[in-house]
C-alpha cells in the first residue's frame, strides 16, 4: 500500500467540501452557515486522510 501525496488529500477534501455546499440539505441556510459547514467538512476530510496516512506511514516502517 503507498502513501496519498497531500495534492490529492488536499483535492479530495476539497471535493467533499464542494459536495457539502450543494448539498440538498444545506440550500436553504444562510452563506456563512453554509460556509461553515463546507470548512468544518473539509477540515474534518483532511484530518480523516492525514490519519489513515499515517497509518500507512507506520506499517510500512514495521
């Protein structure tokens, strides 16, 4: 198994945060509530991927 380089961990939140934004469930609210939703996503992607890289990173070193 190889590592994810950060370009594509980075496009892949970023992807989800896009999803969020057009999301269905997300239309009617206001910008910055949208906006928040879309970042909070995001972040919470990244982090998801940053781990299981990490994961990666430490069975490879064992």
């Amino acid at each position: 198994m190889q590592l994810m380089s950060m370009p594509a961990v980075a496009g892949i939140s970023l992807g989800v945060a896009i999803a969020t934004i057009f999301s269905r469930k997300h239309r009617g609210k206001p910008g910055g509530e949208r906006t928040l939703a879309a970042l909070g996503s995001f972040l919470a992607t990244l982090l998801g991927l940053l781990a299981l890289n990490f994961g990666i990173f430490c069975l490879q070193q064992s």
